[in-house]
C-alpha cells in the first residue's frame, strides 16, 4: 500500500509534528522504501501465534507487570522539577491558551 | 606507560598499593582528553572540576585495606548523555533537551557513585540513540580513533570512542539494536549488551522501552565482568528489572571452553557479510574450536525477517515515548506559541533533527487506526517466532558466535543520505535485542586497520557463560590490548 502525502499529513499530525514542504515530500518518499521493505513479513504465516508482548524476560510468558507497592514517596527536592519548565508562573507551569474566548 | 591506557583492573591494584591516587588518574585522563578530544568529539559534557573533587575526597579517605575484593573505586567512567545524571546536563544530543538539567540520578548512576567511580563527562550518541554513526547527534560528530574519517559506530559512539581513545577507562553505553556491540566492534573495545531486565532502565531516556538496555563497554572482558558485578541489580523502580540474584561475574573469568557448543547461524555469515569480516570471525571460532569447543552450523530461518521487525516495533516505541517532549514540563520549548497547538507543532518541529522525526512518522503510522494489525501486531507475533527460534537453537548450542557488524567501520557522510542502508548496518545485532538475550562483542581482527568484532550470544541471563568465552578468546589473542596511532 503506498502512502500519499496526505497520509504523511495525517501521521504527523497525530505525532504533534509541525512538517515543512520539504520535509513532506521527504517523508512520504522514505516512507514508501521503509514500508516497502517491512512489507515483506506479510508473506509470514503467524497463524496461533501469541504477539511478543506476552513474554518476560528469558521466555517465560508474563501475563501481568509486576506493580510495587503503590506508596508515596515525596521527591526531596521538587523546585528542581519546576526549574526545568520553559515556562513558570507562581510555581505552576504556563501554556499558551487553550480555547479561543471568541468561540 | 600512561596510567588512562590501562584497564580498570589494572589500575584497582596500583590504587589499592597505593602506587598512584585516585587524583593522579583522573589527571592523567583529563590530560588526554584535552589532546585528543579537539578531534575525536567524544563528549558532550565534561564534568572536570567535580571529578577532581570527588578524587581527593576518595584519596582523603582512603579505605582500600577495608575492601578485599576487587573494586572499582576510584576509577574513571563515562556516561552516556542518555542517562539521567542529578544536575549534570543530560541532552540525548537533541536540541529539545539542550538545557535539560535532571533533577535525579538514574538508577545505574548511583550504582556507579556507591561503588566510588568517577564520572568524567556525558559522552555523544545519536539523537535519542536512534542511528549507527553519531551523525544524527545534533551537536557534533565523534571520529573513531582508528580512522578520524570513519564514524566510530552508534549510537554508543563516544562511549566507545572515548574507551578506545583513552579518554576514559569505563564507560556505560545503551543498547535498542546493537547501540553498544557495533560500536564496540567498530572502536576494538569490549561491548556488553545484558539481557533485557539484567540491568535498570531507571533514568535511562526512553527509546524503544522493550528492547533497550544499559550495559557496559571496556578495554577488556575483565573489566565489562567488574562493572556488571555493579551494575546488575533488581531496582523496584523498573517494573521490567528481573528480581533475580545477581552473580559475581569474576566467577566466570576462567580460561575454558572445552564442550562449549556453539553455534554459527549461517544466516549471518552470507550475503551481505565482508569476506574480511568473515575471515576473521572464522579465524577466531577456530581458536575456540583448538581449545576443545565443538562448532556447528545452524540456520535461523526467521532472522531474515529481523530487521523489518525491528523497524516497526522500535519506531513505534519511539513515537509513543517521545510524545512527552510537549515543551510545557522541560525541555526546549518554540517562541512560536500564539495557541497550544501551534505550540506543540513549533516546539516538535524545532526540537527534533531529521532521523529522530523519521521515525516518529513511521512508528505514528504503523501505529494508526488500520494499520495497527498489519505493522505492529504481526510484527510483534514475528518477533514471537524469532525468540522460538532461538530457544530451539539454546536447546542444542550454549552459545552462537557471528560478526557482530557486516563491514568495518564506514566513512563518515557515506550513508547519511540512504537511511535503509545504516539501518543494515545492524542486522547481526537487532535479533538478539528482539529476543532479550545477552551478547558480548570483543576484538578479533582487523581489516585494513580497522578493528573487526566476534558476536557472542548467549541464553538469557547466562552472561556468565558469556564472559567465560569472551576471556579464554581473550587470552589467546592481543587484539584487545591494541591502541590506535592518534
């Protein structure tokens, strides 16, 4: 199946990905070798197969993840943690606004 | 001879005799990397004055006599700029994390200051460890020491740059799909990638979270068998990290490999391979072969489906771990910020470099509503036959041996343009990654003066058996003690 430039459009914008021209019509190219490439593990019976995601570590087949205890640990030092935010206001991060008043 | 041209091991004697100070080792290394490093580009960070404090506080106290076994304390180690380091900036060499200062240490950080070593600078990577060169660093290029026009492998590349230049003595590399072993291969130095969940990923920037793993890269088995005795520890932090005991891994340094059977996948000795490469890798499995191993061939049918698999799996890993740089909790974040939207698009578009935005795409697409089954799923059920496949094969060998790259180290600029060809550059590698399982790449030749690696695979969490093999072909061989002309 090949892919069009709109559906590079699409990709990226599900991935928040602001794309140039160029880099569009880039894109869509790789995109078409790199997938025509993997194509080829469609040719691969996997009939009764379980996907990968059902094995831990050495092979043994982990239904569950392992949780620890769910208890707080206070971090020591949060101010290092809003310290590297871009953007800070009364200790509370900042983002641009998010609903336009004029709707 | 110069003190940061010896192995740790070697060191932890003279440290423990007395014979030297931590102090005069880690000047010895600062002074190398202020010749070399105007030409190698190993670091992107170093960490000098807080490693010369750290020297006198270790010589001011002293409490070698107290330690009986052999440490590493005192001894100089570089860390990967993908590990998160308290205070230290951590930049993934990606320009959206530029500025990026940790407010904590990763787990395998603070393993390695409890057992007193030094870290001497945060070493280059591609961005985001996505790439087998360094080129796709945004801030620089590191030169392998061998040849400065050939890249130095990747994305571990200063790690193993700046081992192989003795810049350092130690160094923590990562591994998704052959990050520590082709680097390793390319540079002559020993490259360990631990099976998945041997080691925490606490702290270590994700990329693919199934397939990477930390692990170390030395100037010899020795000193990887000491730095994983640090290492390989359970960290409730990880909930992959395997709660298993951990071995002395000094244990298996013992020169015996009589009945050791291993196993040549033929797949990896074909098409593709450089006869060179080839010769070597033969030369020294007849090396194991004198001392009493028995070699067979086998066939791995489903490694010819490796790599795609790994171009699904891992991009679409990527693309869902790095949505977290949103420019709004750290990281850089666009000027261009008149709605959020356009805040995330800019913050995207600016941060990341072309590789890293590439596979962003794929995995999104692999990933997206229709496509899921045909990429992603039947990807993940492939991956399930080639773990089959080699559990069969563990059945009949203990260990598999292959070149651990398909050619020496390439030049630099020669496959920038052709992302499918680096992306071949790893297929000996990618299907031990898929699997989980550990594989060392030591020295074992060279080809036109640039060092030729030998792969070994081993059972999951049988490192030991690893190190065993990796030593015996060690002490029948310089290879390892060879030092490039720089």
């Amino acid at each position: 199946m090949a892919v069009t430039k709109k559906d590079t459009e699409y990709a990226a914008s599900l991935a928040r990905l602001g794309l140039s021209e160029e880099e569009k019509e880039l894109f869509t190219g790789q995109l078409n070798d790199i997938l025509g490439y993997i194509d080829a593990i469609n040719s691969v019976d996997t009939k009764d197969v379980l996907p990968a995601v059902f094995y831990g570590p050495g092979g043994a087949k982990a239904f569950s993840t392992p949780m620890r205890e769910d208890a707080a640990v206070p971090f020591k030092e949060p101010k290092k943690i809003l310290g590297a935010a871009p953007r800070l206001e009364d200790n509370m991060f900042r983002v641009p606004k998010i609903l336009d008043p004029e709707e | 001879m110069e003190l940061n041209t010896l192995a740790a091991h070697e060191l932890a004697e003279k440290l423990k005799d007395k014979e030297i100070s931590c102090t005069e080792l880690i000047e010895a290394v600062y002074k190398r990397i202020e010749a070399v490093e105007p030409e190698i580009n190993a670091f992107n960070t170093l960490t000098k004055e807080l490693a010369l404090k750290k020297a006198k506080e270790l010589d001011d106290s002293r409490p070698w006599a107290l330690n009986p076994g052999p440490s590493l304390r005192g001894i100089p180690i570089a860390i990967k700029d993908n590990m998160c380091t308290d205070g230290i900036r951590t930049t993934c060499s990606s320009k959206i994390l530029e500025n990026y200062v940790p407010p904590y240490n990763a787990t395998v950080v603070d393993l390695v200051l409890e057992a007193g070593m030094i870290p001497v600078g945060k070493t280059n990577l591609d961005e985001f460890a996505m790439g087998s060169s360094t080129e796709n660093s945004a801030y620089k290029t590191t030169k392998n020491p061998w040849d400065l026009k050939k890249v130095p492998g990747g994305s571990s590349g200063g790690a193993a740059a700046s081992v192989a230049a003795d810049e350092t003595i130690l160094s923590l590399g990562s591994d998704t799909g052959g990050s520590i072993r082709q680097p390793a291969s390319f540079c002559g130095v020993t490259g360990l990638k631990p099976t998945y969940g041997r080691v925490s990923r606490y702290g270590l920037i994700a990329f693919a979270s199934s397939l990477d793993q930390i692990g170390p890269i030395t100037k010899d088995v020795t000193d990887a068998a000491l730095l994983m005795n640090i290492l390989a520890k359970h960290d409730p932090k990880d909930s992959t990290s395997a709660n298993i005991p951990s071995p002395d891994y000094t244990k298996s340094l013992v020169r015996d490999v009589k009945g050791l059977k291993i196993g040549l996948p033929k797949e990896l000795f074909g098409e593709g391979i450089d006869g060179n490469i080839k010769k070597s890798v033969m030369e020294a499995v007849e090396i194991f072969e004198k001392l009493g191993a028995k070699v067979k061939e086998i066939s791995l049918p489903s490694f010819k489906h490796a790599l795609a698999v790994y171009y699904i799996i891992a991009p679409a890993e990527a693309s869902s771990n790095l949505a977290r740089y949103d420019g709004v909790h750290y990281g850089r974040r666009s000027d261009k910020e008149k709605d959020l939207m356009e805040m995330y698009l800019n913050t995207r578009r600016e941060g990341f470099g072309p590789e890293v935005k590439r596979r962003i795409m794929i995995g999104t697409y692999a990933l997206s509503s229709g496509y899921y089954d045909a990429y992603y799923l039947k990807a993940q059920k492939i991956r399930t036959i080639i773990k089959e496949d080699l559990e069969k094969t563990f059945g009949d060998v203990d260990v598999m041996m292959t070149p651990t790259t398909p050619t020496a180290a390439f030049g630099i600029g020669e496959k920038t343009s052709d992302p499918l060809s680096m992306y071949l550059s790893d297929i000996a590698t990618i299907p031990v990654n898929l699997a989980g399982i550990p594989a060392i790449s030591v020295p074992c030749g060279f080809d036109k003066g640039l060092p030729v690696g030998l792969q070994i695979i081993g059972r999951p969490f049988d490192e030991g058996t690893l190190f065993r093999a990796a030593y015996t072909f060690e002490s029948e061989t310089d290879f390892h003690k060879r030092k490039p002309a720089l």
